[in-house]
C-alpha cells in the first residue's frame, strides 16, 4: 500500500479519490455536510463537505 502526503494547503482532489476511493468520498461529504457544517474538524485530512444539493 502507498503513502499519501498532504500540503499545508490541504489535500488535493486526486489526493482525497486515491485516500477514498469510489463512493466512499462522496458518502464522507454527506456526513461532512450533516454532522460539521461549519467545518469544526478540519485539521489532518479536511474532506469538503458536500453541497447542500448532494446531500438532500
């Protein structure tokens, strides 16, 4: 299994598909989107939360 390096600036989008693969991300924005709208948890690995539209 590889490695992943995340910038100060964050993950990428290709870093966040290769540490998430498949629905896996998009379930996390979800959850994202519900449980921590305001971004509370965003340090480490921050994943983007889902937009409003995606989540409903």
């Amino acid at each position: 299994m590889g490695s992943i390096s995340i910038s100060r600036r964050g993950p990428s989008r290709t870093c966040l598909k290769k540490a998430f693969p498949g629905k896996t991300l998009a379930r996390l924005r979800q959850l994202k989107a519900k449980y921590d709208p305001g971004g509370l948890f965003n340090s480490n690995f921050p994943i983007p939360p889902a937009s409003e539209e995606a989540a409903a």
